[in-house]
C-alpha cells in the first residue's frame, strides 16, 4: 500500500466519523428539544372543558335581509369560563350563512384548546356550529366580534371573562 492511499483511506475515515456525529447531534437535539415543545400539549382545567351550560345562538328565519335588524339571537352574549364557555350557533334559516371573526389577527381569534374561531364553510340550514371558549384575560374581558360572511350586516359579539369562582 502507498503513502497516498493510506492519508486517503484516513481522511475519508474521519469523514464518515463526523458526519455520524452530526448526524447523532441532530438526532438529539430534534428529540430533545423541538419535537416535545411541538408536540406540547395546553393543559385546561376539567371545569372549563366541561362547563356546566351552554350558550345557544339561533340564526333566525330570514336573517339573510337587510332589513331584519334580529339575525343572530341574542347578538351580544356574554360567556364565563366554567359556567357557559361552550358556544352554539344553530342556523334555523333556510339559507346558508356563517360564523366569521371581524379581525383576521390570529392572537385575537385563536384559542389555545379550540383553534381559530370561525365556522369552517356554511352552516347549511338545519347545521350547527360549536365553540368552546377555554382561556380569558385575567382582568376584564376578551372581545371577539363577528359576521355572516355573505351577509355582513349580520353582526354579534361574544365577551369572553373568567368565572368568579
């Protein structure tokens, strides 16, 4: 064997040694630290989850007007976590109509349990939409207010606040 062949052989030797290692660093580092803060998981508490009422909102028969001033029923209602944090839009129009958020902000419309607020498509008539609002400033409350996108003089408002117990 020559002299060259064997810095060779050695050079390519200690290039497959650090790639291995690299490649066991990645491995560790991705386990270790990005997989479990992805894959974290919100903890909330029982009460919150399973709140003891709900809130019913009725979309009316023909809410698609402009002249019908009633369209979500009630428009302004106000939720406390525990108590009727689980929201349902009922359409009882025989039109199709939806839940949109007014801001397009997701810090604002995304809840950590549920995700993004808003019905996914129309609610056909008949169709439901749920929301379970799970998290609340600690002072005052969340304000999240919304519209039928194909009918936008449809307007409401849901206030979200911590129970008080």
């Amino acid at each position: 064997m020559s002299a060259t062949q064997t810095k060779s052989s050695h050079a390519y030797g200690v290039g497959i040694l650090v790639v291995i290692v690299a490649l066991g660093v990645t491995i560790t580092w991705y386990t270790s630290y990005w997989l479990p803060e992805e894959n974290q998981k919100v903890f909330v508490d029982e009460h919150i989850l399973n709140p003891d009422g709900e809130t019913v909102v009725n979309i009316i028969m023909g809410s698609a007007t402009p002249e019908q001033k009633d369209n979500y029923m009630p428009k302004k209602i106000q939720v406390q976590l525990t108590i009727d944090n689980k929201v349902r839009w009922v359409n009882q129009d025989e039109i199709p109509h939806t839940v949109t958020p007014d801001s397009y902000d997701l810090d604002e419309i995304t809840d950590p349990y549920s995700g993004e607020f808003g019905s996914i498509g129309v609610l056909m008539p008949g169709d439901e939409y749920e929301f379970l609002f799970t998290k609340a400033p600690p002072n005052g409350a969340k304000v999240i207010t919304y519209h039928c996108h194909p009918h936008p003089w449809m307007t409401g408002t849901i206030e979200v606040t911590k129970s008080r117990f």
